[in-house]
C-alpha cells in the first residue's frame, strides 16, 4: 500500500455534500492529486456548517446521551426552561431510533463513544489550520478557550463522570473560582461560582463564510461545483462507476457520501440501513452587543454555548427532535434569549438573527467513516451530531487517505458502515 503523498493513482471523486466534511475532503483529495467534483443540494455550506456553534470543541467527546437521561428526558420535555424539545406528532416515527439511541446511555456507551470521537477532534485547531493553510480561509480560525461554566461547585462536581473520562483522553483543564473568575471575564455574570477552562481550543469567527471559503479554492483548485440532488450511485461489477445527479449520471469512480442528516437515503440505496435522524439546532445571534464574552461559554445549566464571532455573539444549542421537514418552533429562540439574560445581565444588543437547522445523529453517537461494504469506491463521511465543525477536517483527510490507498494512522473500526449492514 502507497505510504507516500502520491496516490496510488489518479481518480474522480464526487463528494456529495458541501459542509464542513464535504468540502475538508474535497481539499484533501485535490492535495492528494485527484479529480473533484463537489455536488450539493442547495451550495457550500447552507446547513449545519453554516449555523453551528462555531467553537473547535477538541473536549466535546461525551454525548447527549448519558447515564440517567432516560430518568430525566419525559420531565425535560414538560418544561420550557430545558433544552429538549420534541415535535409531538413525530414521535410515532422517532420512536425505534429513540430507543435506540436512550439505550446507549450507558457508562460503557459513553466511553465508547468518547474513545472513538477523540482521535477526530482532539487536535481540531491543528487540524483546520493545516486544512486552511494556504485558502484564504485562515483569518477566520481563531485559537480560544473553551470554557465551561457552573453557577455552583456543587453542579461542577455533578458532571464529575463526564470529566473524569476527559481526563482518561488527556484533555486538561483549570477551574476558576470567585476572584479569579471574574478576573477572567468581567462580562460573566454573578450567578457563575466556578468554570472550567480548557486551553488549547479554537473558534471560528464566521462558520458559514469560512465553509464558503474553503469551497471557493476548491474550485479554484480544480473542483467542478455541481448544484443538485444526488440521488444513487451507478455501479458496475460492484464498483463505483458515476452518481446520479437531478436526473444525470456524472461518472467518477468514487463517491463519498457527506450529506450531514440528508445522508440516510442515499445510504440505503448502498446497502447500509443507518440508524440517523436530524438533532434539530437552532442558534440566535446578537448583533452589535454591548460587551463581548472573553471565549466560547458552554452555559452548563442551559446546555447553550455563547460564542464571540464577527459582529456578534452567536448563540447555540438545544435539541429538538422533529424530523427534517417541520418548521421552526419558537420555543427555542425564547430559551435562548432568556438563557443569555441570565448569564450576562445588562447585555444589550442592536438586532437578531435566527436560525434552525440539522445535526446529523446516530443512533450510538458515532459517525461513520469508511468505506461501505460491497461497494468498491463508495465511502461515508458523516453522522458527526454536534461536533461536525470540530470533527470536519480530520475526516476529510482520513477519506482522502483511504480513497489514495493509504492507510490512516488511527483504528477506523469503531466508524465502520459495516456495523450498520
């Protein structure tokens, strides 16, 4: 197997998909010297990439799902003050990948799930760094912070399960109390007593724009950008031979699938029935604020995270689960702004922005990353639920590595297509 930077030969990818993991490989295949062509529905970055929170969460490896939340979730959902919501009459069709997904809430589900996601978001910053060297798209990465905040020692002391097995990966952290605190971040309020700060994070200052821009060398690199809907890949004697694209076959010899939450289908048509439904997110972002937080915050008691970007404070979180069809609820734009009110009182603002959108989540919180069985040249890159930003450019360079022949240097087993067949 070819060790070198040199494919083992030239090939025609189609990447369907332009997020953040669509477009990292799309990079990484054009370095690797291969053909590209990047196909989207709507146009680089219109989803996810667009609207998340914007931080590079290298420590983000615990999932939503874990011990006790099935305990916790029917009473989360009666009160308007938790992040949890559900379109009632999606519940019908929700409910097998629910019980799937609840069922992984377990100590040896998270651990797995923490030991998988480390090894593709533990060096986030290096990673999109080295992804953006060189695009134009540099000036909008930003090293930061990430800091974690706690009104009592008490609720710190609470996630010590999560911590502890942050610890186990390496990743460190300070805790900052009182004085120090408010040394920190005069802007925080004085609700919070505690935060855990971790160093060596990042931030992106425009998600959306700096997705466009890494698309954008990507065309100039060679790429061919094709709005449309692909809708199954042609195959001959097992291989890949084109992609079916709003009624047109587009021949390549290998199709990576990075669709984000709109993947499933096209999955299906592979062979791979994927346990996958859209976490629905939604962000709200405070234009021309009057003082700007220090770092991204996770709020700990709202589960949001507040984030500085160009012009704005963005603010992200929740998750309701309705499918990809519904509208927005208003819900969840009303959490949010009284979440911010809470966390810094006296914060004021000239106009906001709302936004809904769709994380990709499986049911065991995993993504996939690989190549799909019984399809030679066909590989996936998505499922990444609320770490696809952070997680984005390591995949795209492990697929672009796999599609070269050559072998990553980190086990794939634990993102195999193949558990899902």
């Amino acid at each position: 197997m070819n060790q070198g930077n040199t494919p083992s030969e030239k090939r025609t990818v189609a990447i369907v998909g332009a997020g953040i993991v669509g477009v990292s490989t799309a990079i990484w295949c054009l370095r690797d010297g291969h053909d590209v062509i990047l196909v989207d529905r709507k146009g680089p970055a219109e989803g996810a990439s667009h609207g998340n929170g914007g931080v590079l969460a290298s420590c983000s490896i615990i999932p939503v799902t874990v011990p006790g939340l099935l305990r916790k979730a029917p009473r989360m959902l009666l009160d308007p003050n938790q992040p949890l919501f559900l379109k009632w009459g999606y519940l019908p069709r929700l409910a097998p990948w629910l019980r799937s997904y609840l069922s992984n809430g377990t100590v040896a589900g998270v651990e797995r799930r923490a030991a998988a996601l480390h090894p593709i978001i533990g060096d986030s910053l290096a990673d999109h760094q080295a992804l953006a060297q060189g695009t134009g798209a540099e000036g909008w990465i930003v090293p930061s912070d990430y800091v974690f905040l706690y009104d009592t020692r008490a609720m710190y002391e609470g996630d010590a399960f999560g911590w502890n097995i942050r610890r186990r990966h390496g990743i460190e952290w300070e805790v900052l109390e009182g004085d120090a605190l408010r040394a920190y971040d005069p802007a925080l309020g004085p609700r919070f007593q505690l935060a855990a700060r971790c160093g060596d994070h990042g931030r992106i200052a425009d998600p959306g724009r700096y997705v466009k821009d890494l698309a954008q060398h990507a065309v100039a690199q060679g790429a061919r950008l094709v709005i449309g809907d692909a809708t199954d890949v042609a195959r001959e004697d097992g291989r890949v031979a084109g992609l079916r694209v709003s009624g047109e076959t587009i021949p390549c010899d290998a199709v990576v699938l990075a669709a984000g939450a709109w993947s499933k289908g096209l999955a299906q048509k592979l062979g791979v029935t994927v346990p996958l439904e859209s976490e629905r997110g939604y962000h709200l972002e405070l234009w021309e604020p009057s003082v700007m937080p220090r770092a991204p915050v996770m709020v700990a008691s709202g589960k949001f995270v507040a984030t500085p970007m160009e012009g704005r404070i963005r603010l992200a979180g929740v998750v309701e689960f309705g499918g990809l069809d519904a509208p927005a609820s208003r819900a969840p734009f009303r959490l949010l702004e009284r979440n911010i009110r809470a966390a810094m009182p006296g914060l004021t603002w000239k106009r906001t922005v709302e936004w809904m959108g769709h994380r990709p989540s499986v049911a065991d919180s995993i993504p996939l990353i690989g190549e799909v069985p019984g399809t030679e040249g066909a590989y996936f890159g998505f499922g990444h639920d609320h770490v696809g930003l952070t997680g984005g450019p390591k995949t795209g360079q492990i697929l672009s590595r796999l599609i070269s022949g050559r072998r990553p240097n980190i086990d794939l087993s634990p993102y195999s297509p193949a558990r899902f067949t």
